[in-house]
C-alpha cells in the first residue's frame, strides 16, 4: 500500500508508540491522520493534516459515533493500552487489576468491530500486543495473558475480514513516556529489564513505528505477528 494520499486512525496517537508513527506517517504524505486518545491535549505535534478528538477505546457508543461520521477510510491502528495493567505474581496480584489489564483487548474489539465496517476493501489493521505474550517472565502474567488474546483475536478475525488485513506488531522493552521513573532509577531499569536480551537495551517507538509502517505497506501480509524486541524471544 502506497500511504500517500490515505486518510489514517491512529487510536492512542498523542504520545509513545503512537506518537511516533504519526510523525513517521507524515514523511509518507497522508492526507489526513486522526489522532485520537482521552486526552488529546498532549499532542503537541502542529501539522495541518491531523485532526484530534477525545476517545476512550472502552466507550463503544462514542467509538462508534466516531466511526459513523468519519466515513470511508484506509488504515487503522491502536496503540491504546485502555488502562492501566497489573504486574506481579498471579496468586498474590489484586484479580480486579488482572481483569482491568483486559481493558486493552476491549478496546481493540471496540475499534475494530466498528471501523472495520468503514475500513476500505484494500485497507488494513495494525494492533500492538507485546513480547510477554509468547514469552512471559516473572511478574508479567496479567500482559502476558492479555497479549496472547489481542493477538488470537487478530489471527481469528483475518479470515473474516479478508480481503482487508489486519496484523500485530509486537515490542519487546519500549522505552516510552508511560514509565514513571526518571534518571537513573530509570536507566537501571531498562538496564536490567532488558541486559539478556540478545541486544541489551531498551527499544525506541521509532523503532516499534518503522514497524507499524511496514504492516500497513506489505500487502502480502495478515494475520502476522511482527517482532520489535531486540531478541527477547530467542534470549
């Protein structure tokens, strides 16, 4: 797919991962990008070709609505989270914050279900699940769980919307705003989180973004898994 000149959703488009394949869409001349998150205030990104709106991912009526006005469109892509996620043992982990980690599947089923309807017949879908999905360390049940289902959702539903296309982009360790740490609390966090990966640091949402590009243009891919992680898989 040639993206110039396509009219493009990104869900959780004002910061991180999402932010970053925004401003890489732009070097491929779109003619529109929706960027759409519940605070779309953070976007500081001043193009003329992005449109911003407040959406929650779990509210299915405003998703919807949204979806309804917009009209025919080209390509879709989630970033959202949907909330906050659990970390920890499983035995000991509060069960109300393992099922809000679920909040990430909704989300994507909402968008998904009601833009696929819009969704041109040669446009495609781009999720992003996670590397605990198919590979969990300690502490990551909860992801790990909800990452398997966004990507089992993807795979089950690429026949039923075939000939659009729908993928996964799958990051290992990101270094994005959504850590709260700072200096070098933060650093050693990265650093041990990430030291037996085969490539011992922290990605970039460039690099998640370069990735999320090339699902949308390879037109010979769906229901595909692509790995950003720095060998965590292998490692």
């Amino acid at each position: 797919m040639n993206i110039s000149g396509k009219k493009i959703v990104v869900f959780g488009g004002t910061s991180g991962i999402g932010l970053a394949t925004i401003k890489l869409l732009l070097k491929h001349n779109p003619s529109k990008i929706y960027a759409l998150s519940r605070n779309p205030k953070r976007l500081k990104l001043k193009n003329k070709k992005i449109i911003t709106e407040q959406i929650d991912v779990l509210d299915e009526i405003k998703v919807k609505s949204f979806f309804s006005k917009l009209g025919k469109y080209d390509v879709l892509i989630s970033t959202a989270t949907g909330g906050n996620r659990a970390m920890g043992p499983f035995l000991t982990m509060s069960m109300q914050g393992f099922k809000n980690s679920f909040d990430k599947l909704w989300g994507y089923t909402n968008v998904v279900r009601y833009g696929t309807k819009f969704l041109k017949d040669n446009g495609n879908i781009v999720l992003v699940s996670g590397s605990p999905a198919r590979k969990c360390r300690p502490g990551q049940i909860a992801i790990s769980s909800v990452g398997g289902a966004v990507e089992a959702f993807a795979r089950g539903i690429a026949p039923e919307i075939a000939p659009k296309r729908v993928n996964i982009v799958s990051p290992g360790i990101i270094d994005t705003p959504m850590s709260p740490l700072q200096g070098k609390e933060r650093d050693e966090f990265y650093k041990n989180t990430t030291n037996s990966n085969l490539i011992p640091r922290a990605g970039t949402p460039d690099e998640v973004a370069q990735g999320i590009i090339f699902a949308i243009e390879n037109e010979f891919i769906t229901g595909t898994t692509i790995d950003i992680d720095g060998g965590w898989l292998i490692s």
